[in-house]
C-alpha cells in the first residue's frame, strides 16, 4: 500500500489536518500510526478506506488507486475494527460476523462455515456464541467479535482504530497476543492507530511517529526507533526508561522456556503428584484434553481422591502467550503466586513456564547494550 502526497483540508480551518504525507506500507506488515492528541493519525487512516475523502493526493494497495473505486466495494474489501468492537446490538454474534459476506453475496451455507471458522479462529467455541448476542459478552469477548467480523471476508488490508483501548489491561494484552498470533498465520497488511508508545512497540513491525498535521517525524522499525530517534520530538515521545522498553522488543517465543510438572483431567492424581516430587516442586500444572492450562494444583490437592476427574479453570491462572513480550511476562509475573508465568501457543496449547532469571538474564543483557553511546549521540559529537 502507498500514499503519495495525501492531504486533507477542512472547510473553514487554515492549516491541513493532514498535510502531504507519503509513505509505503510493506504487505503482510503491522504498521503503527501513533502521536499527539489532534496530529492527525486517524484522518489518515480512515482516509484509505475514504471514511474520510483525501482532498488531494493518491491512496494505492497494490496497483489500484482507491481514490476513484466506488466507496462502498472500497469499504467491503477493507475490514475495520474500531474501538470498543461496534457490533450491532441486535444482531447475534454469527450475524455480525456474516454482515460483510451477506452483502458481498455469499450463500448461507458458505456463511455459517465462515462464522464458525472466525469464532475458532478467535478463539471462542461456536456452539456457544454463535447465537448469542453482543450484550452477552465481556468487553474483551466483544472486541474478538469485532476483529472476527473485519476478517470474515478475507480482507488483504485492515485497518484498527485504537481496538483495544476500552478494555482492562490484563484483557488488553492478551487481545494483543492473539491478533499477533493471528497476524503469523493470515500475514495481513494492517494499519493501526494508538496513542500508546508501548502498545507501538509491541505490536508493530514498523512504526510512523506523527506530529501535528499528520507530519512522519520518524518511520522505522521498533528497536531502529528505540535506540536511534530521529529527533528531540521522537525522544520525548519515547519518554523515559527507552532501555526497558527494549523488552517489549523481545517475544516469549524466542527465550528458553522451562518444563512445569503437567497432568491431565482424569488422570491418577497419585502419578501427578510423583512427577512433582521428580522436579522439586510443590504444584502441577492440570491440562485440559485440548492441553490448555487450567489451573496449578498442590501436593496437598492431590491428596484429595478423585481430585483431578473434573477440575474447573482457574480464571486467575497467570498465562502468557509466545507472542507476549517480556514485559507482558514480567508484568504477570510481578503479580504471580508461583513464580513463573505459564506460557500457550496456538489455540491456547501449553508450551512451558517462563521463570523470573530468564527474564533478569534479558534485562542485564539490555542494560550492557545500552550502556554504549547511541549511535545518534555518537553522530552529535
């Protein structure tokens, strides 16, 4: 996708919303809008799906200009995710789901696959919300919907406007997890908008730092940004503690992970407790027949006949995921009862634990690199 010189003026008001911005967004990558209140970050965004009508300039994904595609084909090949999802009430959740395909003509039957596909794919079961209705669900259930609906009919191109900005922080990050975890399977070419540099960091593959009139004062990758900014504007966005931030650079998935003691729903509780005692520990770890975690449970626990026959998910158990990033880890991990922060892969499968030295090892590595002249103080001298 490209955007060569797009503008936008507003009746009335002497300076541009958004002023003459150029720049090209690599297929099947992140890019990250992100600045100051007002400078313009989603006039630009939604002026690629012409929510808002560019008053100059070219918008190309691939080798069409968009600007002359009749509005509404435009909108139906783009999905969009807003804030705080925008389902409609009244529909059930397989209904706003379908929305997009029905209009694009879709038969029912093709349809309903597609709905359950999306609902697995984000990871709730179709059987049980495929007829429910927004109202039903939690706020992060709701944001899954929206972002189901916006790949429904396989979009190459998303746009996501602040999605996860009205929900709690624990359900933020795991909404995070789960698009990147997507985003490795399906490689769309998505452009998104926050006001938070971390969310940027985490998320991105690039990110374009705006400031007021939508002006690109750096366009980069994530660690490029963290340990080069362009400018004292990029710095004091960044704002304090870059070096830590260089954790939200690392994922899960490319640290050793360590074993925990495991068992399974129905097994002998007398063998669960004799692998815990094999390790040194005093907890396992009880999986579902999926191998989802469900919830730790003590030697004291097993005791218990019959203990591990029917075991109820634990909605407090400490998870990350191999898209999380270290300081997603640590965070976790600052408030876990254990010690260690269980890790899942797709379709929530266990992996392993993260424990705290892997993550004190990754931050003292950080601190040595970046006791060094940056490259831009090195430029300055």
């Amino acid at each position: 996708m490209r955007l060569e010189g797009v503008t936008k003026r507003y009746r009335g008001q002497q300076e541009a919303a958004v002023d003459d911005v150029t720049m090209e967004i690599p297929a099947g990558e992140i890019v990250m809008l992100v600045g100051p209140s007002g400078c313009g970050k989603t006039t630009t965004m939604k002026m690629i799906n012409r929510l808002i009508e560019p008053t100059d300039g070219r918008i190309l994904i691939g080798d069409e200009d968009v600007t002359h595609k009749d509005p509404d084909d435009l909108r139906r090949s783009i999905g969009y995710v807003i804030q705080g999802a925008g389902l409609f009430p009244h529909y059930t959740v397989g209904d706003n789901i379908g929305l997009v395909p029905k209009m694009l003509k879709w038969d029912a039957k093709r349809i309903r696959e597609r709905v359950d596909e999306m609902l697995d794919l984000v990871s709730l079961d179709p059987d049980m919300y495929r007829n429910r209705y927004p109202r039903e669900l939690s706020g992060g259930q709701q944001q899954r919907i929206g972002v189901a609906r916006a790949l429904a009919a396989d979009p190459p191109v998303m746009l996501m406007d602040e999605p996860f900005g009205a929900v709690d922080p624990i359900t933020r990050q795991r909404l995070q997890d789960e698009l990147l975890s997507l985003q490795d399977e399906l490689r769309k070419t998505i452009v998104f908008v926050t006001h938070d540099f971390d969310e940027a960091v985490k998320m991105g593959d690039r990110i374009a730092i705006l400031n007021v009139g939508a002006e690109i004062v750096q366009y980069d990758t994530p660690d490029q940004i963290l340990t080069n900014p362009a400018s004292d504007f990029v710095e004091s966005f960044i704002g304090h503690g870059a070096a830590l931030k260089q954790l939200t650079l690392t994922r899960v998935r490319d640290v050793e992970l360590h074993d925990a003691a495991t068992t399974h729903e129905g097994d002998d509780p007398a063998d669960a407790a004799r692998k815990v005692r094999e390790i040194g520990r005093e907890h396992v770890l009880v999986l579902d027949d999926r191998d989802r975690p469900q919830r730790w449970l003590s030697l004291r626990d097993l005791e218990v006949p019959g203990r591990l026959d029917r075991v109820a998910r634990d909605r407090d158990l400490d998870l990350v995921s191999g898209q999380s990033t270290l300081n997603d880890a640590l965070d976790v991990m600052l408030t876990s009862s254990h010690g260690v922060v269980v890790v899942t892969g797709p379709r929530n499968r266990y992996e392993g634990v993260v424990r705290v030295e892997t993550i004190m090892g990754a931050m003292s590595s950080i601190e040595t690199t970046s006791a060094g002249p940056s490259a831009r103080d090195t430029a300055e001298e």
